[in-house]
C-alpha cells in the first residue's frame, strides 16, 4: 500500500492496529483462562 497516495491513511493503520493488538490480548487472556483447567500429571522434562 502506497501510503502517500491517501493522506491520513498512517493514522488510520496505527488505530487499526492498536485495535487488533487489543482483540489479541483479549483472546490470548481468554485461551489462558480455558487452557488453566487443564493440569498435567506429570512435569514436561
């Protein structure tokens, strides 16, 4: 993507990453939590 053929369009990426990286937190807290009822028998060597 050519940035300077659309004028505000840094910001608008910067925005929609930080929202993305915000989702992904969220999904990374929520799989940490299901996979946390799970405990193994036996330590990983």
């Amino acid at each position: 993507m050519n940035l300077r053929r659309r004028p505000g369009a840094g910001p608008s990426l910067v925005e929609e990453s930080a929202a993305a990286a915000a989702s992904l937190r969220q999904q990374a807290q929520q799989l940490v939590q299901a996979v946390s009822t799970f405990k193994l028998s036996h330590p990983a060597s």
